[in-house]
C-alpha cells in the first residue's frame, strides 16, 4: 500500500476574490482526490512582516517559523502565483525571503535552504489575460530551482480566468481541469519516485 503524498497548497495571493486562490482551491481538490495528504494554507493566516534583517536580527517572527516548519514536512507543493507586472507578487517574494533565511544559531533552522532543498513543486497561474499570469512562472522556477526545489516540467496558467470558474468556484472548461491535473499527477509521481 502506497503511503498517502504529503501536499502543500498555496496562492501567492490575499485578495478575496483571487483567481490564484480559487485555482489554488481547485488543484488541492483535484489532489486530494487523486489520493494527496493536502494541506491548503492561505498566506494571509499568517503574520509575516516585509522581510528586514534589522527586524529579524531582533528574532526571527513566530508565524516565519511555522511556515518554516509546515514548508519543511510537505515533500510534494503546488504553487499557484499571480501575475503583477510580468513577475510573481511581493507577498510570494516575502515569503520566500523570509521562510529561507537561515535563524543563526538554531539548531534545526540554521540551514536556509532546509524547508525548500528537494521539494517537488508544481507551478500554476491564473489572470484575465491571454497567457494566464505564464510569465510569473518563468521568473518563479529558477528561483525555486536556486533553493534547491526541483520544479515540475508541467505546468499550467489559465487565461482568461474571470471566465473560467462556474459560480460553483468549479473550473468550466473540462481541458482546463484536465491540465491541472496533469500538473498534480507529475507532481504527486515525482514526489513518490523521489521519497519513496
């Protein structure tokens, strides 16, 4: 018997009526269905100041340490970034700036690249335009790869996305569902390969 993938899922969005999030809600449900262990994590449940050394000199902030720790224990991720200005958000910077540096002196967290080194990662990306927030991703992946992530060749970003879900938050199109799908699915096969 397969043990279940341990999955973490999040938007690097806060907006309420986000496209990223509703993308982010639907690819957790599609892995959950898939036989993923999901854990579905909003950002702006934690609180995580603009990333400072000065601030972090003076301790490094609890939430920054859960996110350090949840991060760590998922093998398998799936990203879903919004699209601002041709590039991922600041919040999807931020916290990667701060769940990456290192907390000198501890003795699980010294090591910067601990909750990111081999994670399997799965980027996806929403936005009303014609490429679906794709550059985000392609500024997204090295970043991910620097940290030692090793990231997904399949990837997917829904165009047109203030079209794309039913008023049931449900992706219309069955080719988009299909293409989620196809991301979890490799996401969830490489996670198994590489921890198993």
């Amino acid at each position: 018997m397969i043990t279940p993938t341990p999955l973490l899922v999040f938007a690097g969005s806060t907006r309420a009526q986000s496209f990223n999030r509703q993308l982010a809600t639907q690819a957790a449900a599609l892995a959950k269905a898939a036989g993923a262990q999901v854990t579905h994590i909003e950002l702006a449940d934690f609180d995580v100041p603009l990333y400072n050394a000065d601030l972090e000199a003076k301790g490094t902030p609890r939430d920054v340490v859960r996110l350090k720790e949840i991060f760590h224990a998922h093998p398998a991720w799936l990203v879903v970034s919004p699209e601002y200005n041709g590039s991922y958000t600041a919040l999807m910077k931020n916290t990667i700036d701060w769940v990456s540096s290192p907390i000198k002196g501890d003795p699980v967290w010294s090591s910067g690249t601990k909750p990111f080194a081999g994670k399997v990662v799965g980027l996806l990306s929403a936005s009303p335009g014609a490429l679906g927030g794709l550059r985000s991703l392609s500024h997204l992946a090295p970043l991910l790869m620097n940290l030692q992530c090793w990231v997904a060749p399949k990837q997917f970003a829904l165009s047109k996305a203030g079209e794309a879900f039913g008023a049931d938050g449900q992706l219309v199109a069955e080719s988009s569902r299909a293409s989620v799908q196809g991301v979890v699915d490799q996401v969830l096969n490489a996670a198994q390969r590489l921890n198993g």
